[in-house]
C-alpha cells in the first residue's frame, strides 16, 4: 500500500464512523419516547373553539406563526402577572419585550421569554422530559377546579446561593396529561423583593393561559 493510501485510508473510517455517529443520534432522537399530550383536554378545545372566531390580540401575527408549529399547546401570560406592577412605580413599567427560542426541526419544546426592563419571566416546556408521576398526580388547573395540590413556589438568593445579588423564584406545574411548564421569574438586585413575593407569584399562575394549540391533524 502506498503512503497516499495509508493517509486516506484512517481518513475514510473516521468519516464512515463519524456518519454513522449521525445516524445513530438521529435515530435515538427519533426512537425517544415523548410526553403523551391529552389533546382532548376541555381547556384546549374551549380554546381552539374560541379562536375560531376571535384571536388572541396578546399574539401577533409574526409570534402565531412561529407558535403554530409546535407540538404541543403553549402556556404563557396574556397579561402582565402582578409581579411585574409590583417591580415598577405606577407609570413607569417598560414595554413588553417577548422571545420564542424553539428548534424549527424538532418543534417539541419551546421558551416564551417575557422581559420587562430588568424583570425576565421565562415559561418553558419540553415533551422530552420524562417524569414518572402516578395516574394519580393532581394537575394544576387555572380555574382551580380538581387541583389538590398547587404547585410549590421555590426561591433562590444570597440565603442559598453565596454571592447571588438578584433572586430566582419558579415553579413547576402539569397540565394536558403530564406535560411540565416550568416558568421562572428573574429578579436583578432592585426589585430582588418581587421574586421573594410567594404569595403574588401563586397568585398570578392564574393568569397562564393557553396562547397557542394546534392538535395534529
């Protein structure tokens, strides 16, 4: 064998391995087994019926059409939640700025991040997290209605996380079967007090809402 082929010969198997890398991500991807979505939930069709005839003015057009594609329904606020009023003087709260992060090809999971000047609010959910709830788990409801236990309001600041100037509080809650939405709120060293405010934010998990749902066809 000459040395030309020597080189390219390793070179040939690393590539041949390296697509076959490929292959076989792509086919875990494709083989992982999701979080089932109850599409038949009366929340979802309430709301698809609704849409019917009039849309969501807290949606634009732009942001629908990214939202559309995901497979699975969408919670976010339709409104400022309370803490946001509660960060700023009367008057002076900033505009809404809104980001969706999803992957286009695999538009099972999403980030709908809300900034308020210094105060950010992520809501997220992702069908390939896996979690082994009994039947029985108690789903956190809007309304309230057949809820047995809320979900829990957990903070982060300085009193566990040494050097931590700002705060964290989320929450977890399962809806549409036991598909999780984890929203989080992120408050800067100003307005710190917002995101120790378990009260207000439980209180504004009332204002989730579906802003998005597309059953398959």
């Amino acid at each position: 064998m000459s040395c030309l082929s020597r080189r390219i010969a390793p070179n040939l198997r690393a590539l041949a391995a390296a697509g076959l890398g490929v292959l076989l991500a792509a086919s875990a991807v494709a083989q992982e087994k999701l979080v089932d979505v109850n599409w038949n939930d009366a929340e979802i069709k309430g709301f698809i019926k609704d849409r019917a005839t009039t849309p969501l003015a807290s949606v634009g057009a732009d942001d629908e059409a990214k939202l559309s594609r995901l497979k699975l329904p969408v919670l976010g606020f339709d409104r400022p939640p309370s803490v946001v009023g509660n960060a700023f003087a009367v008057g002076e709260r900033p505009q809404l700025a809104r980001n969706i992060i999803m992957d286009e090809k695999q538009p099972i999971w999403y980030q709908l991040v809300d900034r308020y000047g210094d105060l950010t609010i992520t809501v997220e959910a992702d069908l390939r997290v896996q979690h082994q709830l009994p039947a029985s788990y108690p789903v956190y409801a809007p309304s309230g209605q057949g809820a047995a236990v809320e979900a829990q309001v957990s903070v982060f600041d300085e009193s566990n996380e040494a050097g931590m100037e700002g705060a964290i509080a989320e929450y977890t809650l399962y809806k549409f079967g036991q598909v999780p939405y984890r929203v989080t709120i992120e408050c800067t060293k100003r307005n710190k007090e917002q995101c120790r405010d378990i009260a207000s934010i439980s209180k504004d998990k009332d204002l989730l809402r579906l802003i998005s749902a597309r059953p398959p066809q």
